[in-house]
C-alpha cells in the first residue's frame, strides 16, 4: 500500500515503521517515506497506519491534526479491535495474550473502553487472576495475532480453571499459525535452523523460540550476518531456513545463496537439491519497487501479460502502461518487445506478480523535469488527479503536485474542471532525494499575458477591430479580455438603443468583436467599442428619411412641452405640444399616451445636434382643408 501511494500522494509518512524489517524501512526512506512518530506528524501529510493498527484516541489526533489517513491495518488485527471494542461497549472486562510493550497490542488496548489486561505468558496470567475475584464480571479473552500458539495452548486450561466463565477468542492470525506449524516441523528433523526477519519483529522472534526447542537456531537479519556469525556447518546434514511474515522473499533467497558458499567452504560436494531452479525462481529477487525486464506475451485491449523470468505470470494494466486515455495497450508495447519494469505488487499465492512500464518511464523522464527547472522550459502534460491542496499532471510519466493557488485562474475556481485537461506549466521546485516536483501553471499563464500584453501596446492603435471575450459586466460597462489584456465597454458604447444595464447586450463568456477607441500607454488602459458605425440609427435615418415626410411614430415619453415620439429604433422626434392637434392643449396627457401609434411629418432635421421634430398638428391641418 506504501509503493503504491508514492505515485498518487506529496509528503507521506508511516505511524511508525511500516512493518519490523529494516531492510524494506530503509528502502522507504530512500524513496522520501519516514517513520514517524505521532507527535511529529504535520497537517497536510498523508499518514499510513502500519499493519499492526492503533488505538482509537490515534485516529482522533490524526483528524484534528488535519492529516490525510491510509490505513494498512492487517484485516486479522481489524477483527481484535472490533472483538475488543464491541466487549467492553457491553461491560466486558477485556485479557489480552502479548506483549504490552508491542504496538499491536498497544492499538488493542486503545480500542477497550473498560477494564483490560495484559499478561504475555501463563506465569503472568495465573499471578493476574488467583488473587482476584473477577466471577461477577463479563470477561473475553484475546491473543496479540502473533501470539506464540503454543503458549496459548498451555494457557488455555488456566483461562478454564480460573475464569470459567470468560469467552475465549482465537484470534492468533491463521497465517502465523501455520507458518509456525511448518517451521516447527522443519525444526524437528533439522541440525541448524536459521530464521530470517528484523530483531522487532514479534512473530519472527516466536519462530526462533518455538524452533530452538528443536535444535540449534540462530536469527538473522540479512545474508552478511551469517558470514558474520561464524557458525560451524560440519557437523549439519540438514538445515532448515524460516522466515517472519514482513521479511521479503529477495533476503530469503540472499540467506540461502549465502548458505551455498558456507556448506561450499565446508565441502566442495554440494547437495545439489539446494539449489535447485525452482527454488531459485521462486525466491528471485521480486518485491515492490523491484527493476525487472520483461518480455511481451500477449496484449489485450486492457493489459499486457509478460514474462519476467520467474514463476509468476506478470500483468500490466493499461493504467500502469500510459496515463493517455486516448491509447490502447497495442499502441504502445507488441508481442516479443523487451520491455523494462516496475513491481507494484506481488501475490505467491496466486503467482502473479502486478507491474508498471510507466514508472519505469517516469524515471527516465525525472531528469527531463530537473533540466526544465534549471532552464525555464515550459512543460505540457495531462491533469490526472485533483488531491487535497492542489491538483496533479502527468509529463511523461512523471506526476507533477501543482498548488490549488498555482493551478486555479481564480480563487474560486473547481480544481475538478481541470481535470483530463492539457495544462502547459513550468517546474517551480525539485526534491531529487523523494524524486517530486512542484509545479506552476500559473507562471505560464503569466509569462503568456505578459508577452500578449507587450505585443499588444506594440502593435495595437484605435480604430483597430479585434476579437475578444466578455470577462466581467459592472453597472458602466463590460470588460473584455483580448487575450492577455482587457479593455473596457463603457455603457454608451455598446448599443445605439437605450438599454437598462450591459448585461442586456452582453453576458460573460460572449466572444465579442470590438473596436479600439483609444489607448492609454502610460496606464496601460484600453478603451473599446462594441456599436458598429454601420448600425448607427442616425446615419440610417437620414439615408431614408427627410423633411416633410410623413410617417408613423410611436410615443415614448410624455413632459409638460409636448411628447418624444420613436421613428426607428434609436431615433426619436419631439411633437412639441403647439404641434399635437389643431386646438389649444393645456395638457399633453390628454390627448396621448405612451405606446400610441401616431401619424405625424417631420418638420425639421437639425443634422448638427441630431434633433428631429414631428407635428401631428400638420396632418390635421390637411385634413381640415380637405374638408372644406
């Protein structure tokens, strides 16, 4: 779970180390992963929790503390914390079988919110109980998973004798149970045992002491402490090699290639059956984070199956082969190519083994990310994830962190609308030791305004007619953005008619084509248009109107001298109120309405002041003397 956060996450940590074996600790460090304890964790790392678990007040320091949580806890030790939190709910008074000083154990316990106890062997057991009355209490017995079985064993007619009435919960993990049973067995036909695993880890020390019962035993942690230790093979016909749950199968198979050239010093004519091939591929050298080379059997429209020279049969996915949604696995590898790669994950119970091509690729491509942060280089690459704080994209391979501040146009922009997304960026950060980088969309986008900017003021004069995009309306005006510099609308410039507010012309997002109508070089502001001249009402009203035509006018407004009555759209004409009828009119509102359609001529034009007056008063008079 820890190689495979790597890809996905920025500044990760384990509560602790991950598993008791130092050689894979060590491995994790190299790759930026540090142990740590709880007080040190920070808000904004992601912290996993190791298979051994933790107690319940843990988790709730984690959430304050505003760090991301993984959780590896074995599902087996997930079951005692249950068992152990659903007793004591019920009044229960919890016995656990372990070490108290062991961080299972102590996660256990941190899940009782009653009475609990812990012994670590019968001794323990009998001085907690003989001297105590405990027979009106609920009581449930648990064991640390690793608990020594036959420890429990012995244990068990105490439990019965002391503590009748107690529930007996077998938790010892399954997996412990018969690697235990096996070494054992291995143990009683065996001169030497040797026992591989970290010095912390529990269940590797219960190995050693459930062998040595058996024979001589001794526990190592890598193959160069057997040289070390000097041990006198002549007299050994048969050696038994055991390991502990967390020791990865490539130091098992260094102990026993070392166990080769011992028994070789000792005698030149080497049971051939150590060393034999299938021993040898199964103990290859393939763990997670492993380099291999693999050769293309198949491919399918989802993944590719190779052959990595071991018993496993390996699978990339196309998710672990490109992270282009546009390609398909027969794009990119064909049957017969060599090809490098990366273990993700390994399963000897079902012999596959789970690969990666681009990981391999994404460290070929880390130097690529180094020199464009040393040069400026602009990158381009795919928005893959949105995480917490920021988002990440994928540049050959490589997955870039980009701050949310870094990312976003706005400080209210969705991270999510960026997502699958080509974003152009530069490398603003490079951490070599953890292999990550930080990156800057932003800057890119800046850099790209400036320029558009310089070119503009270079280039640009009035009456220059350009494309742009509508960025903002305000009560004066709009603001258009004409790539990289943004010019203002005001509200007498958008339309020729009269309009409540801009955003009955406009709305933001409208591609607009306006015209420049004058530039500020010292404040760097932009004045624009959007009317077109050949909409001007005024210049079509006097192509197609003139003095002493008649026509049909519509009253827009009403004052105390006469009325405002609309010819076309954007043109009105005043019908003085001597001009109404052919009759003295005390007030205009008797004798119009706004919204009627009259009938009127116009009298004058005044081209200067773009002035018209109408008279209906005129028609009238016609009318009158028709009449007569």
């Amino acid at each position: 779970m820890v190689y495979n956060e790597l890809d996905n996450r920025n500044n990760i940590v384990t509560l602790g180390p991950i598993i008791h074996n130092q050689n894979v600790v060590d491995d994790l460090k190299s790759k930026g992963v540090y142990p740590v304890e709880l007080s040190e964790v920070r808000e904004g790392q992601t912290v996993i929790i190791r298979s051994h678990g933790v107690g319940k007040a843990v988790y709730d320091t984690l959430d304050k503390l505003g760090a991301e949580v993984v959780d590896a806890t074995c599902p087996f030790v997930t079951k005692i914390h249950n068992i152990a939190k659903e007793r004591s709910a019920d009044g229960y008074t919890v016995f656990i079988a372990g070490d108290k000083s062991h961080p299972e154990v102590q996660g256990i316990m941190g899940h009782c919110t009653g009475e609990c106890f812990v012994f670590e062997n019968c001794d323990e057991f009998e001085n907690l109980v003989k001297n105590r009355d405990f027979s009106s209490k609920k009581l449930a017995i648990l064991a640390q998973t690793t608990y020594n079985k036959n420890m429990w064993k012995d244990c068990v007619p105490l439990f019965r004798k002391y503590l009748p009435q107690a529930e007996i919960c077998e938790t010892i993990c399954n997996a412990t149970n018969i690697r235990q049973n096996e070494a054992e067995e291995l143990a009683q036909k065996a001169d030497l045992m040797v026992i591989v695993g970290g010095r912390h880890s529990s269940n590797t020390h219960k190995l050693k002491a459930i062998c040595e019962k058996h024979c001589k035993c001794v526990l190592v942690e890598t193959a160069d402490e057997l040289k070390k230790l000097g041990l006198d093979l002549s007299g050994a016909r048969f050696i038994g090699i055991s390991a502990g749950a967390s020791t990865p199968g490539y130091i098992i198979k260094e102990v026993q290639d070392t166990m080769s050239e011992l028994l070789n010093n000792v005698d030149n004519t080497v049971d051939e059956e150590f060393n034999l091939e299938a021993i040898d591929k199964t103990l290859k050298k393939i763990y997670p984070g492993a380099k291999v080379e693999g050769t293309v059997e198949s491919v399918n429209d989802t993944e590719v199956i190779v052959d990595i020279g071991t018993k496993h049969t390996g699978y990339v996915s196309l998710n672990e082969l490109t992270d282009d949604p546009t390609k398909k696995p027969s794009d990119i590898v064909s049957v017969g190519d060599t090809i490098e790669l990366i273990v993700i994950k390994t399963s000897d119970t079902d012999g596959t083994v789970l690969l990666s091509k681009k990981r391999v690729d994404a460290v070929k491509s880390f130097q690529k990310i180094k020199d464009a942060a040393e040069s400026g280089e602009i990158l381009e690459g795919v928005v893959t994830n949105v995480v917490k704080g920021g988002v990440l994209v994928s540049s050959d391979g490589v997955k870039v962190f980009v701050p949310a501040s870094q990312a976003a146009p706005r400080r209210d922009y969705d991270l999510n609308e960026l997502l699958k997304q080509t974003v152009k960026f530069k490398i603003l950060e490079v951490n070599d030791a953890k292999q990550r980088a930080v990156g800057s969309v932003r800057a890119v986008a800046r850099e790209e305004k400036a320029a558009a900017q310089s070119k503009f003021f270079e280039t640009a004069v009035p009456g220059t007619e350009m494309e742009g995009v509508v960025k903002s309306i305000t009560d004066y005006g709009v603001f258009v953005d004409l790539g990289g510099v943004d010019g203002l609308v005001r509200r007498a410039d958008l339309s020729w008619n009269r309009i409540k507010h801009p955003s009955d012309v406009v709305s933001i997002g409208d591609k607009v084509t306006v015209t420049i109508k004058d530039i500020d070089p010292e404040t760097k502001k932009v004045s624009l248009t959007y009317k077109k001249d050949s909409e001007n009402p005024w210049e079509i009203f006097v192509n197609n109107y003139k003095e002493g035509q008649d026509v049909k006018a519509t009253i827009v407004s009403i004052t105390s001298f006469g009325a405002f009555a609309q010819i076309i759209d954007g043109i009105d004409g005043l019908i003085h109120i001597s001009q109404i009828a052919n009759q003295r009119v005390n007030n205009v509102a008797d004798i119009l309405a706004v919204g009627d359609v009259v009938d009127c001529r116009i009298t004058e034009i005044d081209s200067e002041k773009k002035r018209i007056s109408l008279s209906r008063r005129a028609l009238l008079d016609d009318e009158d003397e028709s009449a007569e």
